[in-house]
C-alpha cells in the first residue's frame, strides 16, 4: 500500500494553500490497515463488478463482511463474481426504514443495450428516478424486494466494526440518489 507517491495527489489552489485529491480508491490504499480483520459492507452492491473499484480491492487484499443488494438478477451475478471469497457474504434485501417488502423499479435486462451501461445500476423504489434518467416506461420492470433496516444485517452478521462503508442507493422515499463511500471506525457494542 505504501506503493503510491503520496507527492503526485498533492495540489495547490489559486491561493498556495496545498490540498490532496484522491479518489476512494487511492483512501483505501492510504487508509486500510494490512489486517485480517478487515472489515466492509458495500450497500447497493450490484453484480459487484460492474462500475466498481471495491472488488477489485477486497479480491486482492484480506477482506471479509457484506455485500447487499436488492435486485435478485444483480443478486445472483454479485453471489458468482464472490463464490471464491468465502469471507465475503452477499445478501439479498433492501434497506428500508419502516417498510418491510416494496417494489423496485429498474431497467429490463433485455433493454439495457439501448442505454449507457450505467443504467444497469438504476434500481430505484421510485419509478420516476428511472424517468428522470429517459428510461422509456416500457423498458422499466419491477420485483418486490424484501425489507430490512441497516442494523438488522449488521447484528445477524455480528459484525463488531465497520472498516469501510459504501452506499450506491437512493435514499427511503425515492427522493434522492445517494453516492457515499468511505472508511469509518464504527464500533457496535450489543447487549
């Protein structure tokens, strides 16, 4: 990890005043501890491959913990591309704060060539999201998902901290994509 010259990330603004740019990717690389303990939930994880720097990290460092995602197709892709990392446990659920089964809404497989390939990652419980996107409502489909809240996976997992934490959802009310990632030293305590 020690491998980046930290010097190339480091810029000046018009004033002089130094700051460093650097993508998830590259904190990962900064941040991570070489441990066997290290530990991620990626929320929103998709096929897991597709449009994400995370496997290519947690494949090649000693990583355990969960991957979630709703959508059963992207589910099913996620389970194979992580079928050799058994440290790594994908689960099939959305996160909802109240709700415990809704709809998700997302672009027919059969569709997507007619899309830029990041439409493959808009599953939303809000159809218009898909709209805002010029999805055509007949390229749209739905499932419905089974619920849970962020605590319950983390609990049945027992997971005790979270190194990194990654979000690629919208939000509970379909009002607002979310995009998060980053490293956190959450701790659980469980009585």
């Amino acid at each position: 990890m020690d491998h980046l010259n930290k010097s190339q990330y480091i810029s000046k603004d018009n004033i002089g005043i130094k700051y460093y740019s650097l993508s998830a990717l590259d904190i990962l690389l900064f941040s991570c501890k070489k441990s066997d303990n290290f530990t991620f939930v990626q929320i929103g994880a998709n096929d897991g491959v597709s449009f994400d720097y995370l496997y290519e990290f947690v494949t090649k460092n000693p990583c355990s913990r969960i991957v979630i995602e709703p959508i059963k197709l992207y589910f099913q892709n996620l389970v194979e591309n992580y079928r050799n990392y058994p440290l790594i446990i994908p689960i099939n659920i959305a996160l909802h704060r109240t709700k415990n089964e809704v709809p998700i809404f997302y672009v027919n497989p059969d569709q997507l060539k007619h899309y830029p390939d990041w439409s493959a990652g808009l599953g939303s419980f809000d159809f218009f999201h898909l709209k805002k996107h010029n999805i055509a409502d007949k390229d749209i489909i739905s499932e419905n998902v089974q619920c849970t809240t962020f605590n319950d996976p983390i609990l049945k997992q027992k997971l005790e901290n979270i190194d990194y934490l990654q979000i690629d959802t919208e939000d509970n009310w379909g009002q607002s994509k979310i995009k998060l990632s980053f490293l956190c030293g959450l701790s659980f305590l469980f009585f």
